[in-house]
C-alpha cells in the first residue's frame, strides 16, 4: 500500500467555462480560459520544475525556476504567472531553459545546508527533487560565502519545527497563511540577502497570531517547517484516506504511516469539505490515541465507591446483559436506556439505537445532539421538511451576504471559516449576530458590517425585529414566497412580525442593540444579493432554540434565499458525526430518516427487518432519564462515547441522577467523568482504529477508514454486537459496510449510499437515491422537501432564568480553537499549551466593580452551583455578560448552569445561565469534593498476575 | 418524575402553540406531547391535572385533557 498520490498543478483551477487549446511540447491540450501554462502543461503529463508554486496558492512568480519559452514571444516567462492563449506554442525543455534553471538552483543551493542524508524532509522535499530535475551537478559560487546557514531553529511549536537555514524564501508558507488560513499571521521581513520568513513581529511561532492549522508546513517544499512527528519518526511509507473526528466540518486526511505508527495527518486536497486545508486539532492533536491514561482493558465493580476491576470481554458483556436483563425483570421493560454519541460512526450509533429499540424493547434511546442541535432537526423540519443544513460548504464561495449568529467559526469550525474569510476578503459583507466580539468582527482584512451583540437569550426577538423590517420595508421577496411557501402560513407570519413589539425600536433596547443597527442589518440581507446564515449552538441551546431556528428559517424563505448556490440555512454542527447520529434513528421518537415511531408503516418494516415487534411510544430523552432515575424508574443506562457528567447541564442533578441507577456502563477510551458513576467501563476505539462513516454539517457522508487494530481488541461496533447476543437479540454483520447496507435498504434519504459508492467518489450528501444518485449538494432546489415553505409564528418569550440581585451578571459559554468540547482528546494532546485550564471573560467595568484582576480567582456562582476559576478580564464580552468554556474537569462549568431547555426538545439553555461573580482563594467545595470523587472513583485494583 | 419540571415544559410548549394562528392551540399541544413525551410522562402530568392541574396554563389543561393518559384517568375514575 504506497501513499495515497496527489498531482500539484502548480497553479489553482481556472473556473472559466471557456476551453483554450495550445501545444506544449508537441502535446496537444486544452484547458479553461485562465488556466497558467503550468497548470496546462501538468494537464498534459508535463511537470514544469518549480518552487514557489503549488496549486492551492496562487501564482506568485519568485522562484525563477518554472521558465518556458513560447514560440513568437520573447524571453522566458514563468510559467505559472503566464496565462495560456488560443493556438500557444509552448517549450519547457530547451537547452537555453535548462541552463537558466541549473543557474537558478546554483544560487539555491549555494546557501543551502548539505545535509540531505540526515535531513527529515530526505525523500520528501521539492528542493532535493528540483535539484534532480533540473540536473544539477555542480555549484559554481561554492559554499563559503555569506549564508544562512546558522540561523537559529525555532522549536516554540509543539507540533513543528521552523529552521530558517533550510528556508529558500520562496513565500508559500506566508501566502499558505495568508490565502488558506487567513490568518496573516507570517511575513517576509527585510530586503534582498535579509529576506527572511519571520512569524508575527519576529516572534517565536508560539508567540506569534499562529493558530497552527499547518497550512504553511504543508506548503513548505523545503524542511524548513516540518512536523515534529516526522523527525523523530522518519517520513512515511504508506497512507490512507479517513476522516477527522473532531468539527462537524468533517475535513478528510491522509493518514500518513510507517507499519502500524501514524506518522503525520495531512489534509486530503481531494477531501469536498476542506479541499486541502485543516486546523490545529485534525492536524495535529491526535496523540490522544497512545496516551498513557486509555484504558485498554474492560472494567466492572458492583458499587461506584469500590476500585475497577480488570475483567475478560465476556465477563463484561456478560455482566452488561444480566443486570440489564435483572433490571428489566424487576423494574419493567422501559427502565433502561441507551445514549449514542455524535463522536461515533454512522454505523455505532445505529447498531446502538438498534440494540436499545429491538433488544431493550423501548424507544430510550437519545444522542448528545440533544444537548447541541436538536432544534436545528425540529425547526428546519416544521419549516423546510428535512432536519438537515441547505448547502455545501462550497456554497460560500457565491455567497454575498453572511449571517453569523451564534456561531464561532474561527474557533469551533476553523477550516468553514478559513473559506468564509477568503469569501469575505473578496468582498463579500458579513453580519454577526453573538454577544460576544468573537474573532471575526474584526480580523486581519475581514471587519463586519454589523455586529449585533445582542444579551443573551434574546435571538428570536432579534430575528423577528429583522424580519420586521424586511416586511415593513417592503423587502420581502415576494416572487419566491407566492410560489413556494404556503401563503396563508405568511400572511399571518408577516402579520405577526409586523406588530409593533417586533420592531427593531421596541426589541432594540431589551437586547441591547441599536435599532439602527438591526434595521441595517436587515436592509443588507434582504439587498446584498446571495444571502447565506450560518448558525451555532448560540441559536439552539435557549428555551427558544427551536423558536429561534424557525425564525432563521423565516428569514431565509422570506428574502428568497434557499435553493441555489450561495444562500441557504448552515447549522454549524459541533461534532464530527452531529448530523449522523441524528439521521441514524439516535432520538427517542424517531427511526433513522427522521420517521416517528408511531407511524405504522414506518415502524413494521422496521419489525420485519429487525424480526421483533417495536415500541410505538416515545422514548425518553437524556434529561427525562435524569429525571426518571431519581424518581425510581429508570435504573440502568448504556452510554457510548459520551460524558454526560461533564457536558450536560446541572452536574448536581446528573451526578445524583447516575447514582441513582443500579447499572452505568459507559463504553469510551478513557475514565471519563461519567465513568466515575459507572458500574462496567468497555473501552472504546479510537477513529483511527475503525471503519464506518460520519455525516458532516453539510450532510456529507464521508468514509473513516481503520488505519491501526483497536488496541483495545474490540471495534465498538463489535462491543454493541456483544451487547446484543447476550440479551439474547442476534444482530449480525461482518463489516460496518453491511451495517451501512441495512441503513441504506430501511431509509429512504441513504437508499443509494454504500461503501463501492463512497469509496468511487470520495463522499455524498444526502438524499442519495435514485433521484440524486450521487447526493444532493443544495437542498429544496425546485421545491422545498414539505412542498411549500412553511412560515411559522416565533413569538419572543424570555427566558425564565432571571438576573437579580443575587445572580447579576448572565454567562454564556462555547468553545476554543485548541480544545474541543469536555476536552477527552486535546486535554491528552499538547493542545494543552494553548489551554491548560477554563478561564472566565469578564469585562473590566464588572471586574472592576468586584475588585478583580487578570488573572485573579474568581468564584462564580448560580442557583445551581458554585465553581472557581481564573479571570480573564476583556472587553470581548459586553459589560453584564460573562463567558467561559467547558473543557476542564476541574472547573466543570455546568455545575452552574440550569435545567431550562428549548420548549420543543429539551436541548438545555447552555447560553443563559444568571450568576454572580466574587473574587475567590481557591477551588469550591464542590470542586474539593468532586475531585476527592473522581481519584477514588479512578482506582483500578491490581490483578494478581501483577 | 417533578411534576414542577413537567407543568413548567408543558406550559412553553403551550405558550408556543398559543402563539400560533389558524389553528386550535390544544390539539396542537396535546399532539406535541403525544409525539415527544414518554408515556410516564404524559401519565404523570395527566394524573396531576386530574388532582387540579395546579400551574398548568388554559390551553395546556385543555391539551393535557385530550392525551389518552387522561382519558385512562377519566375512565379509572
């Protein structure tokens, strides 16, 4: 199995419809209009030597190296700066050009370090391959005259080395980080001999704005940046294609190994969701896998205050089933539940779901989407007809206006936002609609036109005060609404937002905007041509995420904007397999493709397939298994590949909820949180040690491929299978493709996809079915899923969670770039740099008024709990707002926050919780007790044999 | 399960479907609940409006009376 090859055209694909025909060297070709001679002559199998041109950048021209010559034409121009033209004659290897280019490489290499033989790039670096390309046999200038040679190494990066002596300034890491990235964050400084590659204001990397999304490495034809991983290892000999398992982005990698080693990730140029690009986390932070604390073998104990024991598979498993079996017996057939997890595959999630309906006999079954984006699969379903995000990522390319609302990209979604920059920087106008001055308000030549920060929990007054002007302002686009929406539903819609409580004038003090502002904003969506929204976890975790999705999808229908490239509805999915678990049948009143439980039809083809009779009721979602629990009649829970302790909301009442059930088994890759409740552990597998597939944010269907075996010796698909057997329901596959058959055969949406498809093209979105074979980039084209469009009433209700005087300020929390969600990966990765611990933003005004410093503890409180942590004092929060994250443990932010949740699915209102902030000594008590909980509770009992 | 929690979701739920025009605001409660809460739930809710229904907003108690837990009760009783 060799590396997975990719051509470099050198320069970017022209988008020209127009066909251009010329000759290089005597080879006839013909490529789009505004195509460079490089890239035509890499059509025709023809690999013009170069050095500062790869095709993910545009053409720069510095090197000198990639010169032809064109019959009529003086000179040697460069090959990647020269556009083609009907008719060109083109030669690339005369001798006058193989003189030139030996000349050029002399000057390259006469300040270039000798040391191939002991260089980690050796076999793998453009300027080795050029120098044999162009037959360079001798150095004419010698190599005693002034060089670069000792230029300092500069190691700051975890994941990278920059080594200056080996850099040819050829500019492709700075336009990487420039052009990819967006971030701006290298330049070339000094002139001529003093050209350099400097990061920042000639700072270390890690002190530099460099988000280390490895851009410029892979850009990089030299050793100069190259992966630590690489030098220690060794360069790779084999690679396979797979897919990342952090953002719902769903970026494709080549797994680059040496034996069963991973050696590096790069990102696939052939993956449709990042076509090249990556983050920090994808990237790099997959040293989680080997960590030291996976534990690798099952676990059991009868009470959660004893140690772990080490036990055999079949003992697990076997303990799985007969207390879940005793449970039944004793407490009924609806007493026990299981959680799938967006972190798992398509094919883990159904098998789990599977499992819970058919062999538990009860629809308690739930996925962490219920905590995320649970809205987002009801209200794009009331309104649209498909629980699912309208476009591609490709979209953004064609959009003109973008809406941003509660969404962080360059933090949670850092690849889509890398794009959106681009698009932005093109000129495109941005809206952000979030309390918090995130990133994209204003970055290196990106600066919103608007940004509403708005207080938290006011999102659907604010989409019905914009919707309020686009109808009383006549920008409704009325063409669209008469043929495809009901047209009653919008008539008493627009007779609803047009009310006066929905002006911009009434809602504007009560969320703190401007009412100018919101009114601009609104007169640019509904005029600025394409308009695109993009939404978070910001939109759906409210008691009115629902309300608010809807009133997004209101927006769209009314503007016109669904159906084509460049507009649309993009929930911004969290996790990798967000979108999937959800279409897998993962939620409690529905099979996979989102068809209830209780339709007959539905349900006994399920029966027939399955062979047993399935529950027609709803089951119980995550917080009404909490709530059952501790009322005595919910006891015991299967939960993989998720720690609900940690990432649901109210810790007090989910870690009473878990000791009240008499069997826990968590199956993960490490002791998580949860796990400190948990009567069996079953380790689970890394994505890197499996097959199946995960389902993007923009519905794509991608392959994961296993690169390693499962250390711990079971594929989790496999565990569930166990599960399975011995509560006496036999499902049975060989491989995680025939699981993917089943799901394709029982849901319409998936009835084309398999893996021949997947692995012929890479990936589809769905619906893929006869009708769209190959998927389904942009939805609703023609029509909209339901038929019409379906405008629905949002009125604003506030929230029931009150600041008053006891609990002043309202926290909102999210996530960053280095660490992801409860942080059970890059916690276990050297991402823990950038992040060792959850701090609290504060603006100065409350930090000011409460006596704290950067830096200081801070003790914050809630009607439901107490945490401590550090400040961070910061004007990126409004004064009254406060913000932190919840990757830590030892902070837990939901200890403080609430039970609300969204009136339609229970998705908890993570982003208004009313607490107070008081300046602190050290940890809560809380905190004290928690961790004395968590060592004990972490005890693994020795067994004899060691 | 807190009968507190379950008459607080039921009454958003209501306050929802209230808003909504052209349509009668109880069956489309009552549907929602059909369709999204597990029948302890739905039990236990129509078990306390048959105690009074304390808390329960107009439309909800007329919803909660239409789920067949309620009706169970009614005929029980």
């Amino acid at each position: 199995m060799p590396l997975v090859p990719e051509l470099d055209y050198g320069t970017p694909a022209s988008p020209s419809a127009e066909a251009v025909g010329l000759t290089v060297d005597g080879n006839r070709v013909t490529v789009p209009a505004g195509s460079s001679i490089m890239r035509a002559a890499m059509t025709a199998g023809i690999q013009v030597p170069k050095l500062c041109a790869t095709d993910s950048l545009a053409a720069f021209g510095s090197c000198r190296l990639c010169l032809v010559e064109i019959a009529g034409r003086p000179g040697t121009p460069a090959s990647c700066t020269t556009p083609v033209a009907e008719g060109m004659v083109v030669s690339t290897q005369t001798e006058r050009l193989k003189r030139l280019r030996r000349g050029v490489m002399e000057l390259y290499i006469s300040d270039h370090p000798l040391d191939c033989l002991t260089c980690a790039a050796n076999g793998d670096c453009e300027l080795q391959d050029m120098a044999g390309a162009v037959g360079l046999r001798e150095v004419r200038y010698g190599y005693k005259g002034e060089n670069h040679l000792d230029a300092a190494k500069d190691e700051s990066n975890p994941y990278f080395t920059f080594d200056p002596s080996k850099c040819i300034v050829c500019s492709r890491c700075v336009r990487a980080c420039e052009e990819v990235q967006g971030t701006f964050a290298l330049t070339i400084q000094g002139r001529g001999f003093d050209s350099a590659v400097s990061a920042g204001m000639a700072e270390k990397f890690i002190d530099s704005e460099c988000v280390s999304c490895g851009a410029c490495v892979q850009a990089c034809p030299t050793a100069t940046l190259m992966e630590k991983t690489v030098i220690e290892t060794g360069v790779p000999e084999h690679s396979v294609v797979t897919t990342c398992a952090y953002c719902g982005v769903g970026c494709n990698f080549k797994a680059e190994m040496r034996g069963d080693e991973l050696v590096r990730m790069v990102p696939s140029k052939e993956g449709k969701a990042n076509h090249g690009h990556s983050c920090v986390k994808g990237r790099f932070a997959w040293g989680y896998a080997n960590h030291r604390e996976r534990i690798l073998k099952p676990l059991v104990r009868e009470r959660i205050d004893q140690p772990w024991r080490e036990v055999s598979w079949d003992e697990a498993i076997g303990r799985v089933a007969s207390e879940f079996k005793r449970l039944q017996e004793k407490h009924g057939r609806r007493s026990i539940g299981g959680i799938t997890s967006s972190r798992c595959t398509n094919e883990e999630t159904y098998l789990v779901q599977k499992l819970v309906r058919a062999g538990f006999g009860n629809n308690n079954i739930d996925t962490c989407a219920r905590v995320c984006h649970s809205p987002t699969g009801y209200g794009l379903k009331s309104t649209f007809g498909a629980s699912a995000g309208t476009q591609d990522f490709d979209s953004v390319e064609h959009a003109d206006v973008v809406i941003v609302i509660g969404a962080n990209p360059t933090d949670a979604h850092p690849v889509f936002a890398s794009r959106l920059k681009k698009r932005l920087r093109q000129g495109a106008k941005l809206i952000v609609i979030d309390p918090r001055r995130i990133d994209l308000v204003r970055t290196p030549h990106v600066e919103a036109a608007f940004h509403l920060a708005l207080r938290p929990g006011t999102n659907a007054a604010i989409l019905n005060a914009l919707a309020h002007t686009i109808v009383t302002e006549g920008l409704v686009n009325q063409a669209f609404v008469r043929e495809r929406c009901d047209l009653q539903a919008f008539e008493y819609w627009a007779a609803f937002v047009s009310e006066s409580q929905n002006s911009p004038e009434t809602v504007g003090p009560l969320a703190g905007v401007p009412p100018e502002a919101i009114r601009g904003a609104a007169r640019l969506f509904a005029t600025g041509g394409n308009g695109a929204i993009y939404y978070g976890l910001g939109v759906t975790e409210h008691s009115q995420g629902s309300t608010a999705v809807m009133a997004i999808a209101n927006l769209a229908m009314a503007t016109g904007n669904i159906g084509r490239p460049g507009v649309g509805v993009n929930p911004l999915r969290g996790q990798n397999n967000v979108q999937g678990s959800c279409d897998m049948g993962s939620f409690p009143h529905e099979f996979s493709g989102y068809r209830h439980v209780s339709d007959d039809g539905v349900r006994s083809t399920f029966e027939a397939s399955w062979g047993r009779p399935l529950d027609a009721e709803p089951g119980l979602r995550i917080g009404n298994m909490f709530d059952a629990a501790l009322d005595g009649s919910f006891k015991g829970l299967y939960v993989q590949g998720e720690d609900i302790l940690q990432s649901d909301p109210n810790t007090h009442h989910v870690a009473a909820a878990l000791a009240a059930m008499e069997c826990v088994v968590v199956q993960d890759l490490f002791l998580n949180e949860t796990s400190t409740y948990a009567h069996v552990f079953l380790p689970g597998s890394t994505f890197l040690e499996k097959d199946g597939t995960f389902t993007n944010a923009e519905r794509r269907i991608n392959r994961v491929r296993r690169v390693m075996a499962p250390r711990n010796g079971m594929a989790d698909w496999e565990i569930t299978l166990a599960i399975a057997h011995a509560m006496g329901f036999d499902m049975s596959y060989g491989h995680p493709s025939e699981v993917m058959d089943e799901i394709a055969r029982l849901t319409p949406t998936f009835a084309g996809v398999s893996y021949e498809l997947l692995d012929r093209v890479g990936s589809v979105q769905w619906p893929c079915n006869a009708q769209a074979p190959v998927g389904t980039p942009v939805m609703h084209a023609d029509a909209f899923l339901r038929g019409k469009g379906n405008f629905i009433i949002t009125e604003y209700v506030p929230t029931d969670e009150k600041v008053g005087p006891r609990f002043p300020l309202l926290l909102t929390t999210g996530r960053i770039l280095s660490q992801y969600n409860v942080g059970a990966q890059t916690r276990r990765t050297a991402n823990v740099i950038w992040h060792d611990a959850d701090v609290l933003e504060i603006h100065p005004h409350d930090a000011e008024q409460r006596g704290v410093r950067d830096g200081d503890w801070i003790r914050l409180d809630s009607r439901t709990g107490a945490t401590t942590l550090r400040a961070r004092v910061t004007e990126r929060v409004a004064p009254g707002v406060v913000y932190t994250t919840f990757h830590h443990p030892e902070t837990q932010a939901n200890v403080v926050t609430s039970d609300y949740s969204d009136w339609a699915t229970n998705c908890p209102e993570y982003k208004v919780t009313a607490v107070q902030a008081t300046p602190s000594n050290g940890p809560s008590d809380w905190q004290r007790d928690y961790g004395e909980h968590a060592r004990a509770s972490r005890r693994i009992e020795k067994t004899a044999a060691e | 399960m807190e009968i507190a929690k379950l008459v607080r979701m039921a009454n958003q739920i209501g306050r929802f479907f209230a808003a909504q025009r052209g349509r009668d605001p109880a069956a489309a409660i009552a549907d929602h609940l059909n369709k999204f809460w597990e029948p302890r739930m739905r039990a236990e809710i129509a078990t306390h409006l048959a105690g009074g229904g304390a808390g329960l907003d107009g439309p909800v108690r007329d919803a909660v009376g239409r789920l067949r837990e309620a009706q169970l009760l009614s005929v029980r009783v």
